[in-house]
C-alpha cells in the first residue's frame, strides 16, 4: 500500500514564524502536491512538484515555498506565518499528474 | 477555481438506504475522480472514470457520468454507519492538474 507521511497531525504556531511541514511517500512517485482544505472552498493547490528540484505554483502560492531535495520528500514553508494560514494541510502524491492520488492523513495548523 | 462542485453539500440518510450525489463540472476532461475524507483525516481514493466511459462500479458504488451534461453521480447503496463522511470530486482542468470540489458531507443514521 502506498503510504504518504505528515511530520505532525497538530501545529500551533505564532505569528511571523517560519514554519516547516513535512511530506513523505514510500512508492517512488514523481509528482507531490500540497494543498490546503477549509471549510466551504474544498481542497485549494498551493504547489506541485512534477520531479526533485521542480516545482509549480499552484492557485494559492503567496505566502508559502516549497523544497523538493529527494524524490520522496516535500516540503511546505511558510515563510512568516499569518492568521489565515490557518488551515489544514494536505499533502498527496502520485505516480503522474492525472492519476489517482494519494493522500497523507494532514496537518491542522493554527496560527496564534 | 473550482472545476467541480458537488450537490448537495449535505446528506443526511438512514442506515440501509441508498445516498446519491452529483458533481458538475465547467469545462471539458481527461478522466473524473471521487475521493472520501472521513473527519479530520486525508482523501482516500475511491473510483476514476474516463471520460469515454459512462458507468462503472466498485463495491457498493456506482458512478455515472455524462459528458454532455458536464456532470457524474455517485450512488452508495446499502449505506452503513462507516460511510459517515465527506465525498469529493475531483477532475482534470485543461492545465493537467486535479481541481476539487467543496464535497458533500454524508452523514448515515443508524
């Protein structure tokens, strides 16, 4: 089974801090997304990544970066958290942009 | 922008009972998905269907689609208490990235 990792279930942050989710996924997938869920707007795309060292913005970029050093791994950066960072993270991955994707259990980040 | 969006937002049935809920779409696509996220947790994935085919089946779900309309139903039948969740669909926009609608929330009464 493919199995996607957060590095926290919970995060409280205050603001102006920088802020580091973490993503993993075990079945070698080139692409990795991060997106970030509230209520009444579904899932919004803050980046992809289609292979290590490549990212793409997605609709929601401002305000986050992304690192994508090992093929397994993705990372979310906020640079100086703000309120309406708060939200819940997802990060997912797949083996092509189209096809199923696989979703890690998310990170709900408040912003103090 | 959302590509998708489900109707309704909310279902509430009675153990047993089928729950049916659409999802119609803006522009034209490769394939359409539908996920489940029970509370507080990841999506999981539950079915794809190409856009060149107009039913299939996995378990107690059915899914339909129908590219005239720009809109697919998913139908869970026999409904059970774990079905108690929220369900999203997912298509491919024209720049090759899933966009996801805001899901209905299905909640089965036991």
């Amino acid at each position: 089974d493919v199995k996607v990792t957060q590095s926290s279930r919970y995060l409280v942050k205050r603001t102006g801090e920088k802020v580091f989710l973490e993503c993993v996924q075990d079945m070698d997938h080139e692409n990795m997304f991060w997106y970030r869920q509230d209520p009444g707007l579904g899932l919004r795309l803050i980046y992809f990544s289609y292979d290590v060292k490549m990212k793409e913005k997605g609709d929601i970029p401002e305000g986050y970066s992304v690192s994508r050093e090992k093929k397994e791994r993705f990372s979310l950066i906020l640079e100086s958290a703000s309120t309406n960072q708060t939200s819940m993270y997802l990060c997912a991955s797949s083996p092509n942009r189209l096809d199923t994707q696989y979703f890690g259990p998310g990170t709900r980040l408040t912003v103090l | 922008s959302q590509q998708g969006e489900e109707d309704p937002q909310a279902l509430s049935i009675q153990e047993g009972e089928n729950a049916t809920m659409n999802c119609s779409y803006k522009t034209s696509i490769n394939n359409l998905q539908w996920y489940r996220q029970n509370s507080g947790r990841g999506l999981v994935h539950l079915i794809l269907i190409r856009s060149n085919e107009r039913k299939k089946h996995s378990g107690r779900l059915r899914v339909t689609l129908d590219t005239s309309k720009k809109s697919s139903s998913l139908l869970i039948t026999a409904s059970r208490a774990a079905d108690t969740a929220s369900y999203f669909c997912a298509t491919d926009a024209n720049d090759y990235k899933l966009s996801f609608g805001a899901g209905t929330t299905v909640t089965v009464r036991a």
